[in-house]
C-alpha cells in the first residue's frame, strides 16, 4: 500500500506503537481518555489523511507527534527520535489551523523570525514564493485574510524544509484557487519525498488528495487505506422497500446483512450483498418498490466513525 | 528550488537552543514599534524630566549632584519600569494569541525565550533610561559625576526588572491586550506613591507612611543611591520583596498556564 521500499532503510517518518494519551486523570478519577492503542505507521514520502469528527483525537494525535503533549502509555517516534529532537533538527513543522501569528509583524519579518530559530534553513523569498505570498511580503500579518494568513503559516513551515508536514484543517478560510494552488505545492514535495499528514474535515479533500486515509474515531484508528479500499469498506450498500410485516429476523441471518431496520411499511436494510437481500426480498417475500443505493466517502465516514460501529473491529481486522 | 539536507540523521540542532540576533532584533523593533509604549515610556517621561527637572530648584545640591539629577534618574526609571512591563505583558498576550505554541514547533527552547524577553525588556529599558538621560545631558542643568551618572543607570536597569515580571503577572490575569491599560495608569500612581514624581517630604506624614510599602518607593531608593549616597535598610526590603512577589506572580500564572501550551 506505501512506497516505503523507495525508502528501505530508513526509520519511518511517524511511528506511534500502542499510543495512549489521557487527560486530566487524578487518584480519584480516570480523567478522559482521549486517544488508546493507536499503533501507526507513516513512510517517507506518504501522504495520509486524519480524518474523524471533532473529538476523536486528531489534533491530540498530531499534538504528540510534534512533541507538544507526551503520551501516557506508549511509544512516539519520529523518524526513529523522540519528537522533540526531530521539530529540533527542523524535520517537522506544522501549519496550525487558527493563531500562531503575531499582528503586529509584517509577512516577512514573521518568516525571518521563524527562519533564525533553525539551524538551517531555505531563503524567506523562495518560500513566500512556495506559499504563493511573494507580493504581500511587506503587509502586517494583522491586516491579512484568514487565507492568506493560511498561507503565512504554510510558508513558515516550508523554511526548514521539513521532511514531515504537518497540516490541521489546512485549507480552512482559502478561497477555491487557494485551496487548488496550496494542494498543487503540497503534492509536489510529497513527490520529493515529503511525508504529508492532514486534519480535514472535507471528506472530499481527503479522497482526492490523500494515497492513505486513516480515520480515527473514538480515539481508536477505526479504518486505514486508499480512499477507494476506505469507500469499498462501507461499500455497503442499502436496499429499502416496501414490506408490511417484514420478518427483521430472516433478513439478518441472510449473508452480509449488517443490519435491517423498518421504517413504517419501509424497510432499510445495509448489506455488502445486495443481491442476495433483494433476491430474497423480490422471491420470497412481497416486497415491492425496491430501490438499491450505493455510498460515497461521506457515507463511510458516517458509519465508521458512528457511536454504534457495528463492524468497527471487524474494519480494523480487514485492512490492518 | 533549494532543499536542505534531507537526511534525518545528518541535521543539526541549531546551537543555544535558537537564540539569536535576528530573533532579539525582530523582539526589540516590536517594543519599540508600539506607538503606545514610545509616547508612555520615551515621550513622557522626557516631558516629565522638563517640567520638574527646571526651575531653580533644580540647581539645589541632593548628594553627589542635584535636584535635576535626581528628577532625571526618577524619570528614566518611571520610563524603564513602564517598557519592561509591557514587554513583560507581551509574553502573555503572545501565549493567548497562540505564538506560543507555535514557538514549540520550531527548535527555540523555553530557556531561550524567556532569555529573550528578559533581554528584550532590558535593552528597551536601556532605550527608555538613554532616552531620559540623553536629554538631561543635552539641558546641561544636571550636575552629576560621570561615575554616578553610570552607576545610576546600571541600579535603574536591575530595579526594572522587577516590572518585567510585574508585566508578564499582570499580562496573565488581564485577558486580552487591555493588561497596558491597567499597567499604565497604575504605574502612575504607583510613581507619584513611590516618590518618583514628587519627593517624599512633600507629602503628609500618612500617605508617606503608606509609600514606603508600594513597589516603587524601594526601587527608587536604590536606583539613586549612588546619587544621594542614602539608602534606608526598608528601601532594599522594599525592593526584593516586591521583586520576590511579582516574580512568584508571575512564575505562578505561568505554570498553572502550561498545561494547555
């Protein structure tokens, strides 16, 4: 599924072993967990996609990769060091989804700021051109849109010329060309071996940006492959009709039927066999009005990372 | 387009945790790019210094040197002491806005960058104190050994720190860039209280019974005692105490503020 045989040799550019992080635990309570057993591996070069709903321990995942939490069970470890050593050889930068500006300093001071921390770094010229802000060089980081101050902190990233990339949300406030022209630039140097890995919530940015797509709900990694392996896995597919009386029953012992509900007269049955569900349906019972629908990325992500996940555990077991 | 070494073994930590000039340049022109900060802290007391510092007082002999003299050290700590506290409130302004955390991202060490601010509020307390004595020099009413002179601005400098860190207390329990609105007019009151605007001796026997407990009073003491050759033993107490105190405040709000980064 990785490229990592490009890179054989090399230690991976994220590796989280059995990462748990809890909050606020004292002696008398546990405090919330916010992340467990996540076990995860990116390569040089991947592009990966973090996708789950708020709470489902995104922004604690990438917080402890970039050494700004440490976990309470578990082993993080970025390109085979502790994360603190490898955001100070300049091997991550990440570009955070709101604040971590000063208003009152031009675009470019804020770059030279930022590159006078590193040991090494790219010219502020090349990456304000990266970043697509060349002309807004001289305005006050305060008078800048929401995209452009976007696009302020990409350029940041960009000076150490770091070989993990970290992005929360990183189109939020971009108009469409933004967003187009930032995504262009992020592939490019995940072509040069870049490892990339996004927050989003556009599920549709994940599909058509990402190689990988790890969904995380719960704090659990709940599902983790191609956009197409993340789409055939909900693949499910729905079938409804119309069946007063319907035996629910009958319906769930047929193979693939994930579950089967009524709606009225309706019933609403997810299966990853539908052909099976409707020949039952069309010679065994008097089921009309059949219909059989398919879904998209925006399904799975519902079904994957809904309260109930009827076959999260059985997901995991398939991809991982 | 350049790349860095892309070896993960082969790249370097950069030395001194990330201190560097470029990085105490940038921080000083943002003091000192503050309108507010220029007119409180360089204007004012420069103002201050003219309309006491004259007059024909001003030519009466106070130890080593005279009552100009005296003004102008009172002056140029009043301006140091208001710069080293909004540089001070700064650092929490910096850490709501989020730069904090962004700072953690990039290899400067917390060690640094609190060496930093502490460089930071000392170099434009340097300006501010320069500023005031600049002038003084320039009037030719102050009359003042060159040795006093220097020793005056050296006890200034030491005794404003003990407002960087009243800055960064004060930063952190006033939400918001408002913390300057309270910091300046209460730096003001606290100067007229500790003798800086007016001499103790001018005030009744209560309210200068009162100023001996305000943080000003005792840094004031110290700063111009190698120009009045006097120094209360209460005055030094004064002076670590509140040192001691804003110190505490601040190291205090600071930690109960890590947690979240």
């Amino acid at each position: 599924m990785t490229t990592s045989t490009t890179f054989a040799g090399r230690p991976p550019a994220i590796r989280l072993s059995g990462v748990g992080k809890r909050f606020g635990g004292t002696g008398r309570s546990d405090g919330v967990l916010a992340v467990h057993g996540l076990d995860l591996v990116v390569e040089p070069g991947e592009m990966v996609a973090f996708l789950g709903p708020n709470g489902a321990g995104k922004t604690t995942t990438i917080d402890m990769v970039l050494g700004l939490s440490q976990p309470t069970s578990g082993d993080v470890s970025v390109f085979g060091m502790a994360p603190r050593d490898a955001v100070s050889r300049g091997l991550v930068a990440a570009v955070m989804q709101s604040g971590g500006l000063l208003k009152d300093l031009t675009v470019r001071e804020t770059l030279r700021y930022t590159a006078s921390l590193f040991a090494a770094s790219r010219p502020v010229d090349e990456a304000l051109a990266a970043a697509g802000i060349g002309d807004l060089s001289g305005r006050k980081v305060g008078a800048c849109s929401g995209g452009e101050q976007q696009r302020v902190r990409f350029a940041m990233a960009l000076l150490s010329d770091p070989q993990l990339l970290l992005l929360d949300e990183p189109t939020t406030g971009m108009d469409v060309e933004g967003r187009r022209a930032f995504w262009a630039t992020i592939r490019d140097d995940a072509a040069r071996g870049r490892a990339v890995v996004f927050a989003t919530h556009y599920l549709e940015e994940a599909d058509r940006y990402a190689d990988r797509i790890v969904l995380i709900a719960h704090g659990e990694v709940v599902a983790d492959g191609t956009g197409a392996e993340i789409k055939a896995l909900a693949s499910g597919r729905t079938v409804r009709a119309v069946l007063p009386g319907a035996d629910l029953a009958a319906l769930h012992r047929l193979p693939g039927v994930e579950r089967a509900t009524t709606q009225g007269d309706m019933i609403v049955v997810r299966t990853c066999d539908s052909d099976a569900v409707a020949r039952y349906l069309l010679t065994e019972t008097g089921a009309r009005d059949l219909e059989i629908e398919t879904h998209g990325l925006e399904e799975a992500f519902v079904t994957l990372t809904s309260d109930t996940r009827p076959q999260a555990t059985s997901t995991e077991g398939a991809l991982a | 387009m350049s790349t860095l070494e892309t070896d993960p073994a082969t790249r370097r930590v950069p030395p001194l945790g990330g201190f560097n000039r470029t990085l105490l340049g940038i921080e000083l022109m943002r003091v000192l790019r503050n309108r507010r900060t220029v007119i409180f802290a360089l204007a004012f007391p420069v103002a201050m210094f003219f309309v006491f510092g004259s007059g024909d007082q001003g030519e009466q002999k106070v130890g080593v040197g005279n009552v100009a003299a005296y003004i102008m050290v009172s002056m140029a700590l009043y301006g140091g002491a208001l710069i080293a506290a909004a540089t001070g409130a700064g650092v929490a302004t910096e850490r709501a806005q989020g730069w904090s955390r962004q700072l953690r991202t990039t290899p400067l060490h917390p060690v640094a960058y609190v060496l930093v601010k502490a460089l930071v509020a000392l170099s434009a307390g340097v300006v501010a104190i320069v500023a005031v004595n600049v002038v003084g020099a320039a009037k030719g009413t102050v009359d003042l050994p060159l040795g006093a002179w220097i020793a005056c601005g050296l006890t200034t400098l030491v005794c404003i720190l003990s407002f960087a860190a009243l800055g960064v207390f004060v930063g952190y329990l006033v939400p918001g860039e408002n913390a300057m609105q309270i910091l300046g007019p209460g730096l003001a009151l606290l100067s007229f209280l500790g003798g800086l605007f007016i001499p103790l001796d001018q005030y009744s026997a209560v309210i200068r019974d009162i100023a001996y407990w305000t943080p000003m009073y005792g840094v004031a003491e110290v700063a111009r005692a190698p120009l009045t050759h006097e120094l209360p033993w209460f005055a030094i107490v004064n002076a670590l105490a509140w040192l001691g105190l804003f110190v505490a405040g601040a190291a205090w709000r600071m930690s109960a503020d890590t947690a979240r980064v």
